[in-house]
C-alpha cells in the first residue's frame, strides 16, 4: 500500500454499524456519526423490506434497499436541479 493510501485511510472516520443484527465496521469521510446515520438508514430500509417480504434473501432484500435509496437521490438530485434553475431565473 502506497504512502498516500495510508495516510488517507489514517483520516478517514471509523464507525461500527449494525444492519439486520450484523456488525460492520466501516470507514469513510463525514464523522462517525455521520458514518452511523447511513448505517441507520440502510438498516431502516432493510427492515421494512424484510418485514414486508419476510421470505425475500437478504442479497435480494439488499439489492431492492439500493434501488429504493437510489430513487430517493435521483429525486431528490431532479429537484435540486430544478429549484437551481428557478433560482437562476430569478437573477
């Protein structure tokens, strides 16, 4: 491992996750609890899913929580673009 990769690695905050009862420990910029509030979310999504498909696996469980969070960005992306624009004609 490089130097810089280390260094890198070395800045980056460290938070223990808990998804469906499994641990995970993940790394990332943003602060712990910023790390702990995806954990969070993930974990909710997983759950309402497992409680409405009880029998889907969890990989598949996991891939639709993906789907369902990307939709909430792209939505969420639409309508900054939007208001942006509107901001902008209003200049």
């Amino acid at each position: 491992m490089a130097l810089q990769d280390k260094e890198n690695k070395a800045n980056l905050a460290k938070a223990r996750i808990s998804i469906l009862g499994e641990e995970y420990t993940l790394r990332g910029e943003g602060g712990e609890e910023y790390i702990t509030r995806l954990g969070c979310l993930v974990d909710e999504r997983m759950r309402q899913i497992v409680t409405a498909y009880p029998d889907l696996p969890r990989h598949k469980a996991a891939i639709l929580a993906a789907i369902y969070l990307a939709d909430e960005v792209e939505k969420l992306t639409r309508e900054k673009n939007e208001l942006e624009q509107l901001l902008a004609e209003l200049d």
